[in-house]
C-alpha cells in the first residue's frame, strides 16, 4: 500500500496511520542509515527553495543522496524564469519532466498546491509563506513519540508566533489529529489566526477557552498562556466537552514546550513592536514547576527567543529533532516514489472528511490575504479563485489555496427570476434574504462596486459599505 495522497501538500493529506507508517519506516532507516543506497536508485528529486532554507533543504538532499537518488535544484528564484514571469503553474510543468519528485519552498501561500496540480509528479510542501510546513510537523510529532511514545492526552504547549508561523500551523491540526491538549501561548498579537481556531473546533471537534488577561500574566515565572484547546476524548463524534479548566491542565504541567522565533520577514507594515514579545525561554524560566518534565523544542533557527543556556539541559530536544529530518524525510520520499510500501494500520483517529459546498465562479471576489498564490500577477492568468463555503452564517469563504477566511460582503443569485434584468439584485451578505440563497446559486462580491459592474442592482437587503460594520 501506499500514501493515499500522491503528494504532501497539507498536513491534512496524510490520515494518523499514514503518519504512522511514516514513522516506522524512519525508525527501519535510521538503524541502517548507510544501507539503504538502493531504494531510490536512478531516481531524480528536484530541489526548488525559492526562500532561505539550512535545515530543510539540507535535510531533504541528504535523504535522497541516503536513499541512492539524485537532487536537481534552485535555491533562488532570480536564478530561475520565474524572474522573467513565468507562471508557477509553467515551471512545475516543466519541473515535473525533469523530476520525479518536487520539494517546494516557496513564499505565496498555496503555491505548493498549484505546483501539485500541474507537474504530474509527487509534490512535497517544504513550506509555503506562513501557511504550512507538514514534513517539519512530521519530524515534531517523532520527536515527541520517540521521547513520550503516544501523544493522546499530552499537553503541548506553543510558544511564540502563532499567527505567521507555518510549523505552528501544521503542527495545531497534527496534535488534533492525535488527540494532544495544545495551550496557547502566543507573543501579544501573534494569536493563531481566526481561520485555524474555525477548523480545530468545526472539523477537530474540539473547545478553546480562553484565558482573560489577569495580572498574573505578566507576573514573574508565571506561564503566559492565552488559550487552551482540548480534542474531545473520541474525536469521531462532535462531543461536547466538559467544562476545561486552565489552572488544572497546568498543574499537570507541561509535556513540551514548542517555542518558535517571531516571523519578522512575514510581519505586516507596523506590526514589529517590541511588546510582541514574550519571556526569553531560559534556565530560569524553565525552573517553573509545569516545565518539569517538559521537553523543550523548537524548528530552528532561534534568534532571542531561546537562551543558549537551555542547550545543556536535560530537557532541550532541538538538536535532536532537526536531526530526525533525515529519516523522516527519506522515509516520506521513498513512500511517495513508491520505492516502499506501507503497511497502513486501520485508521482509528482521524479528523472528519467536511465536505463543504465550493464557490468557484471564478469573479468578482478573490483572496484578499496579499500573498496568495492565487492574487499574483502570474497566476490570476490561469487560476481560478477557489473557495470553500464553510459557514453561512455569517457568510464564510476558505481560499483553497492559502485557506485564508473570509467574509465576503455582497451576494446574489443565479436564479434572478428568468433574468429579467431589472430583478437582478445584489443583497448584504448578511441579510435574512442572503441566507436563503442555495449554495449552488450564490454569486459572492467583495464590494457594491463590482456587483454594480455586472450589471446586479442593490436590493432592499443592502446595507452600503459606510453603513456595514
Ligand atoms: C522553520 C520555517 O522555515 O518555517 N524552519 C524550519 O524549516 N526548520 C521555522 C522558522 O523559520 O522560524
């Protein structure tokens, strides 16, 4: 058997067994690290890093040099026709006639799932702007299996830049998936963003409860958490949890500490403040009694976030986890080559499949997160806008893409009683008359403007933009 996706795009493409899978082929590789020359034989891995990269690119060439295969590669897209304007979708055609793998690092936001759509070939997200990482998310739940062996019930807790961090983000869902308790502790203003916090609870099925800022929070030695989620006990069912106390979760302490370093290249206009800024993590601060048997680990690099003298510590795992990307990865390349199989365990825990209705008319309303494959110049050529309706009240798109939310303002319908033009109205998104419309039959504006160019005129059930909330 192999992986059911033909790529890794999202963390989402591999159910728990998958994972697991992964995980026991990595442990079979790492004991015979050197023997394992002729798994990939005469096989080509394209190496496309088109943003800084040590330990990821490094780690994926050296898998496929352990694994007997040969590596192409770019690490600068001035270097490459991209330069020139040449669209994603071109390059990785090409690409995928070269290769028959592609890693991708790339700073658009989805551009990893146009290059799965278009080269023909298995594709692996080496991180896509501050959307996802899903191979560095695998080498972090190894690390913590390895280190505590199951990750159901664990506390995990995030540190740092939840909002722009693309490891936090693969690594939310991944715990949600195994059944982990994830406590929030993100630098002021980094908060994980409104459209994962949506998923974890409408697709993980789980609760958040958030921590009301107390003066506490500042105070010395004390654990700076804001929220904490817990996935219910059998994830299979929508279960209500029962009432979730902070306080208790932290007397049981935490199993890890995952700090990350602030995002500053993705930071928007003004939002590099010094008060964004939590406690550096360092000896003293692990002296408090919840990090007693908390593994400390991070993606790397750190800049200040991480005092040095943490590395002596018992507790530290950075090194280690950094390390486990070789495995991990030639693992994950020899099973989507097919070089390997895998023996796929039932899958018992995974996040329910929601198939929600898709918005694809393709105008009129587009992503609005700036750096969505989807928006760029290049792409707006051949690429359709893509959504997912996951809500209707109020109105929610997901880009499915860079899976920005968002709350577009004006709708109307296709059914415009038999196109008399004079019906053909535009409404509020929010109206009571909105909510009506079929999925099927919406038509989506990101403003009056646009519905007004296409001919549509406001209806009783507008409430113009200075009025609008
Ligand atoms: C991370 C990344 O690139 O997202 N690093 C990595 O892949 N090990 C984290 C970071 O850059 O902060």
């Amino acid at each position: 058997m192999t992986l059911s996706h033909g790529s890794l795009v999202t963390i989402d493409d591999l159910s728990n067994a998958e994972i697991e899978a992964v995980f026991s082929l990595a442990d079979e590789m790492a004991g015979e690290i050197d023997k394992q020359l002729d798994v990939c034989k005469g096989k080509i891995m394209a190496s496309l890093f088109f943003e800084p990269s040590t330990r990821t690119r490094l780690s994926f060439e050296a898998a496929m040099h352990r694994l007997g295969g040969n590596v192409i590669g770019v690490v600068d897209a001035k270097a490459t026709s991209l330069a020139k304007g040449e669209s994603i979708a071109d390059m990785a055609r090409i690409v995928g006639s070269y290769a028959d793998i592609i890693v991708i690092r790339h700073p658009w936001e989805g551009a990893a799932r146009v290059v799965a759509d278009y080269s023909g070939v298995p594709v692996i997200n080496a991180g896509d702007g501050g959307h996802q990482h899903p191979t560095q998310t695998l080498l972090d739940l190894y690390t913590i299996k390895k280190e505590r062996h199951a990750i159901q019930g664990l506390n995990i807790a995030l540190w740092g830049d939840l909002k722009y961090g693309r490891t936090i983000h693969s690594l939310i869902f991944a715990l949600a998936k195994f059944g982990a308790n994830i406590l929030f502790c993100p630098s002021p203003g980094l908060e994980v963003p409104p459209n994962i916090v949506r998923k974890l609870i409408t697709e993980y099925g789980g609760e958040i409860e958030s921590k009301e800022e107390t003066a506490d929070r500042n105070k010395e030695g004390s654990f700076p958490i804001d929220a904490v989620y817990i996935t219910p006990s059998s994830p299979h069912q929508l279960a209500m949890m029962p009432d979730v106390n902070i306080e208790v979760e932290l007397r049981k302490g935490v199993d890890a500490l995952y700090v990350t370093r602030p995002q500053k290249e993705r930071f928007a206009e003004g939002e590099d403040r010094e008060d964004k800024e939590l406690p550096v993590v360092d000896k003293r601060l692990l002296r408090g009694k919840e990090f007693k048997k908390a593994l400390v680990m991070h993606p790397l690099p750190r800049v200040d976030e991480l005092a040095y003298d943490v590395d002596a510590d018992p507790r530290s795992r950075y090194f280690k986890q950094a390390a486990y990307g070789v495995p991990i990865r030639m693992a994950l390349l020899a099973l989507l080559l097919d070089c390997k199989e895998c023996v796929v365990k039932e899958d018992v825990v995974s996040a329910k499949g929601y198939d929600y209705p898709v918005y694809d008319r393709g105008y009129a309303v587009k992503c609005p997160n700036p750096v969505c494959v989807s928006v760029q110049e290049t792409e707006t050529k051949y690429l359709k806008p893509e959504f997912k309706i996951v809500n209707r009240d109020p109105l929610t798109l997901r880009c499915v893409y860079c899976e920005h939310g968002f709350e577009p303002g004006y709708v109307a319908s296709v059914d415009w009683h038999e196109g008399k033009l004079d019906t053909k109205k535009y409404h509020s998104a929010d109206s009571h008359f909105a909510r009506k419309i079929k999925p099927g039959n919406l038509v989506l504006f990101d403003s009056e403007s646009e519905a007004r160019e296409l001919g549509y005129k406001p209806s009783s059930y507008v409430k113009h933009a200075s009025s609008r909330k």
